[in-house]
C-alpha cells in the first residue's frame, strides 16, 4: 500500500459542488443535526405531501427500526421522469449501447421515458399488478428494463431485479420468495456476442412457481421462444394497444421501492428491501456529490441493473437528477479490449463509473486500446465493488486519466442504498487503495471484534460499523424482520454491522481489508460460501463441501472449494468438470469454482465445526502458520490437504 496523496486540482474544485472546506462545514452540520441536514436535503426530490418529521430510526437491540421522511407522500417515477418534462422532455435520458458495436445506439428523451414507462404500467396493470405487488425483472441490459423498473415504482409495485446471469432455479427461489405475480423478461440476452435464453430459462423456472405467476415476454433479439397460453404475454403487442399516460401513485416515503437479493454468510440469499422516500434522497445526493455531476453531463455506470450499483447510479440517482444516463448492454472486452473507451468517446462520457475487476482484466491488454480513443470528455473516474490495488488504481489515475481526472473509490453494499465513504472530486485528496472519508451524515466507527469496544485513536485497525442511521439504508429482510436484525445489529449491539473489515490510518482515511465473514468477492459480487457448498452438496455424488476465497489476479477472490466425495466414487477429471457445470446450473456462472480439490477429510472440531480459518489459508497457499489447530479432531487431514493443495505458487 502507498500513501502518496493526489490532491484535487484547484481550478476543479472551485467549481465543485464541493470544495474541502464546505465538504468539513457540510459534514460538520449532518452530524450536529441530522434532522435539520436532511430536512433541507429531502427538498431535493418533489413531494405530494410534504414530510413534517425527518429522522425516526433505532439500532436498539430487539427494536430496529428505520423511518425516514415518513409522514410524506410521493412518487419515485414521478421524480425520476414527470418532474423534469417541463424542462428537459427533448433532453436525453437514456443512451443505450448494444452488445454489438454495430447496432445503432438509442437516444431516448425524457419524453419518451415518459411514454414507454407508463405503457409498460398500463400493461402491468392490465395484467392485474397493484400497489404492494411484487414483479420481478430478468431482463438484459434493455432500456425495458428502466422503464419497468420505473412502471412498478409508477404503479407503488415492488420490483426485484434478478440478474439474467442467474439460473433458473435462482430465479424460482426468488419469485417464490417474494411471491411474485409477474415476471418480466426478454426472450434473449445478447453479452459479448453469446446470447443467454432468458425466456426458456423463466420457462424451466416457472416449473417450479405457483401456475399463477404470468410471464411478460420482451421481443428483444427476435429469437424463437415456446409460448404458453394464458401465462405468456407478448409485451410488444400489449404495450401498442395501451395509453401512454398513467397517473404515479401516492406512495408514503417508507413504501418500498425494490427487493434485491443478495448473498449473506448464512443459508439462503436475502431480500435486501429499500424505501421509496429516503432511498431516492440519497441515490440522488450521492450521485451529485460523489460524481460532481452537472446538469448536462453525460454519466455512465458500467454496472448491471441486476446489482445494487445498476438501481443507484444508472437508474433512481441519475434520472432523479435529470441526468443523461448511458446504459450498455455489453462487456469490457467485446469484440475487443477498447469498448469501453469507444463508448467513452462515441457518447463524450463526462462521468464513468466501473469495477476494479475490469480495470484489472483491461489492463492485461495494454495501453493501445485506451490511448487510441479520445477521452477528453471524461472528468470524474469512478470505482466500486472490491478494494482496488494500487497497481490498477495507479493504471486507471495513469493510462485512463492521463494523471488528470479524479478518481473517487466509492465503498458501499447492496444494504446501503448507496455510497457511505468516497472522496469527493473537488474535496478530497485521494490516496490510491483507500475509500477516504465518509460521505455526509455516515458514522464509521472501527470496532475491535473480539470486545466490541469502539476504537477510539485515529490509527485503529477492526470492524466497520456505523452508528447511525442514512436515509438511504436498507430496512428489512423481506418477509423476515428478525434476520435483519440478527445480521446486521446482533453482533455488535447499537451499531450496523457492515460485514467488512477495514484500517483507519493517521489521516482517518478509510482502507477496506475485505469481508470479516463467509462473503466472498468475485469480480465484485458477492457470493456466499454457504450457497455454493448448498450447490455443492445438492449433487448426488457430494458428500461434503466447504467453500472459501483465494487472492485471484483478475477477479479479487476466486472461489476455492474442498469437496468430500461418498464412498466408492472416483475423483476424476470429468466429475470437476460436471460438478463445475453443476453449480453454474444451480446458481449460475458467477458461482462457478475456480478451483476444486479432492478432501478426503475436512478439517472440524471436536464438535464438527469446519474450521475454515485452515481452509482459508491452504487455499491462499500460506499454510506456514496455520495458528492454533489443537482443537481438530483429526489433524492428520490437514497435511492431506496441503499436500494436494491446488494453488501452489
Ligand atoms: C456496491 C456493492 C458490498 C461489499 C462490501 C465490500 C465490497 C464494495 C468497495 C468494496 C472495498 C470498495 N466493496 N465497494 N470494498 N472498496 N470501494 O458492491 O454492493 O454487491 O452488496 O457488495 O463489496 O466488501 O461489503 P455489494
């Protein structure tokens, strides 16, 4: 790690919307006054009913309780789309990139956001969706998928986004979960020049649903589909036959907006359930803040709308803002290594917003493919999703920025709506690695993890807690309160626990060291171990599995499992590879081990806890000091799996 400082350039932070010193005073007053900062902050979005209180919320242990803004009434859709229309209906709200670089880009007003949005609302309703229902998305990286976002949050509809890389039986467990009435798809999912058959995958899903659940098929590739009578609607047909008008429902601040799921330590992923009110202040804040953005900037997030970063900063937080947002279908390197750049340049980027995963993956090409394209429009550098090396940070402040562009290293989660600590372009000095400070009104105390003491010297080294609440923070586990409370204010009482473990230096500044639990970050999603050894296990030859991360150059964590097989069979070859292709079929590709060993034993305690802690350290190849391993039952298994270790350096 380097500590070298890149302060922000003077003639950019002047005209910042913040400079260090307001950035200080600003923060100052959020902390001293929460009420009377987000009182004045709520006024950025448009109520029908104006809030009279601002903050209601409790970390107290056996009462979690969230309130934001939670006497007024508004609609999401209505900020996102009809509030703008006077001023910039003609202006462009979404540009949508295709997978292929020959497809034409779309350039779609706010306008016909408008219009497209309320269509697909009519139809959701016309097919019997109401205030509170739930609908869940499978869908590519279409504009449908914005304006069905928007249409459920038109309609007081809960959406919940199931990102089209999951497998069928993925989104079964989720539409059974939130007992979903709709799902909307698309009959194919072009990506880097493969397509995903998201219809038949809904199809084989369904099998699986109640026989009420109806299907809303966008025509999106014109590949062929089977069609079911009575389940299957033709979202193209439907939409031409609807209004394109559709009133926004009067929704309380506290009404949800969105279920996501997203992986935990234990059992199965959670639905991670945000506000309408409170979500969207602070999307929309963040996005303004963190970005710089100005009114006129074209922002791109290279994200998916599948994970949290889609709905915050290529949906609610740029069109609340009444952004031009770029969305792209696509990936880094199709068909070759300069996409992104090309994008940059073809569509004069202002903003751009990326994994550290694909710097890293692009920067194996080389410089060529960035230097040759014209990035002079870009003036904020953005990443998220993992700690970012110092080699990609400084590849990304070099070969991409030319040394010019402030690079903001936003560190949040699915949980916390949007970012908690960042630099600020014009205010903080960056240092490469580091997540700096906290964004305005958050409360990151570092917490020693045996004690649960709060660390107070600057230098501190322990959990990240916060010890109060934002407006843009999740409030419940769907349909499970109780787990809400047990994962995340359990282990340490009167505090959020945020599952990361971090280093505060002498600066305060901010350095993330990665999850404290079972979470593991692949290309900066989370994947819990538990869901993959669940997987692993499902599979008649399994008998026992257990998943850890390893150091992977490209992707942060690779997914590392140990796997006991039954009796009698063989560990061969062909069953790594059927039990690699089994997982991607039980969750999807992302889960896919990257490395598979053999375990004739797993390393338990004398009460049959496997102690991960050992497997950890064997798969990241440092078994010199396996720490205190007097408490195995049968230590003679660990020289088995050091002896046959798959990551030898
Ligand atoms: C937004 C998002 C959350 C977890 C989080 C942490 C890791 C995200 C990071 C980062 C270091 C950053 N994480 N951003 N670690 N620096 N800038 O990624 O949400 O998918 O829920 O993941 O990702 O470990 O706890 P989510």
């Amino acid at each position: 790690m380097t500590d070298k400082m890149y302060p922000p350039a003077a003639d950019f932070a002047a005209n910042a919307h913040a400079d260090k010193a307001s950035y200080e005073k600003m923060y100052a007053e959020s902390l001293a006054d929460p009420d009377a900062f987000w009182g004045e902050q709520g006024k950025r979005i448009d109520w029908m009913k104006p809030y009279t209180k601002v903050k209601n919320t409790s970390f107290e242990p056996g009462n979690i309780d969230i309130r934001w803004y939670e006497d007024g009434t508004m609609n999401v859709a209505a900020n996102c789309i009809d509030r703008h229309l006077a001023e910039r209906g003609d202006q462009t709200a979404i540009i949508w990139e295709a997978d292929s670089p020959d497809t034409p880009a779309r350039h779609i007003s706010y306008k016909e956001l408008h219009d497209n949005t309320c269509r697909m609302a009519n139809v959701l309703k016309d097919l019997g969706v109401k205030k509170g229902h739930r609908v869940i998305l499978y869908l590519p990286m279409i504009p449908e998928a914005a304006y069905a976002m928007l249409a459920c949050a038109r309609l007081g509809a809960v959406h919940s986004i199931v990102f089209a890389g999951f497998s069928p039986d993925a989104l079964a467990n989720r539409i059974n979960d939130c007992d979903a009435r709709v799902v909307i798809t698309a009959d194919e999912a072009p990506r880097g020049g493969r397509v995903t058959a998201l219809k038949s995958n809904t199809d084989a899903a369904l099998l699986h649903c109640k026989d009420s659940v109806k299907m809303l098929v966008v025509k999106h590739t014109g590949g062929q589909t089977t069609w079911t009578q009575d389940r299957d609607y033709d979202y193209n047909a439907l939409a031409a036959e609807v209004s394109a008008d559709c009133p926004a429902e009067e929704m309380n601040a506290e009404d949800p907006l969105f279920i996501l799921y997203t992986s935990g330590s234990t059992g199965k992923p959670k639905g991670v359930v945000h506000s309408s009110g409170g979500y969207l202040v602070y999307a929309a804040m963040t996005h303004q803040y963190t970005f710089d953005y100005h009114d006129g900037d074209v922002f791109w997030c290279t994200a998916d709308v599948g994970w949290v970063t889609g709905h915050s900063y290529i949906v609610y937080g740029p069109l609340a803002n009444g952004a031009t947002t770029l969305m792209f279908e696509g990936v880094p390197t199709y068909p070759d290594a300069s996409r992104f750049w090309q994008v940059c340049e073809k569509h004069k980027v202002n903003q751009f917003y990326t994994a550290p995963t694909a710097i890293r993956a692009l920067m194996a090409y080389g410089e060529d493919f960035v230097t040759k394209c014209d990035l002079s429009d870009i003036k904020v550098l953005g990443t998220v999703g993992e700690p970012i090396n110092p080699e990609a940070w400084n590849w990304y402040n070099d070969v991409v920025g030319k040394g010019t562009k402030p690079i903001v290293d936003t560190w949040w989660q699915t949980e916390t709506g949007g970012h908690l600590m960042t630099p600020l372009p014009g205010a903080t000095a960056t240092k490469p690695g580091s997540c700096t400070l906290p964004f305005f009104g958050i409360t990151p105390v570092m917490l020693d993890a045996t004690s649960g003491e709060e660390i107070t010297t600057t230098e501190a080294e322990g959990v990240l807690c916060m010890r109060d609440s934002w407006p843009g923070q999740m409030r419940t586990v769907y349909g499970d309160h109780e787990r809400f409370e047990k994962t995340y204010f359990s282990d340490y009482k009167g505090y959020y626990f945020t599952g990361d473990g971090a280093r505060r230096d002498s600066d305060g500044y901010y350095w993330i060291t990665g999850r404290v639990d079972d979470v593991i970050n692949v290309s900066g999603h989370r994947m819990g171990t538990a869901e993959v050894e669940s997987a692993l296990v499902a599979h008649a030859k399994v008998a026992e599995a257990a998943v850890v991360g390893y150091p992977h150059d490209i992707k942060g964590q690779g997914i590392y499992a140990y796997v006991t097989l039954m009796n009698g069979v063989d560990p061969t070859d062909e069953l790594r590879k059927e039990l690699e292709k089994w997982v991607r079929t039980e969750i999807g590709p992302i889960a896919k081990p990257d490395l598979i060993q053999w375990a004739p034993g797993l390393p338990k305690t004398r009460s049959g806890k496997i102690m991960r802690r050992i497997l950890r350290k064997i798969a990241e190849d440092d078994f010199g000091a396996l720490g205190d391993t007097s408490t195995l039952a049968e230590p003679a298994v660990v020289d088995d799996l050091i002896a046959n270790r798959m990551n030898r350096s």
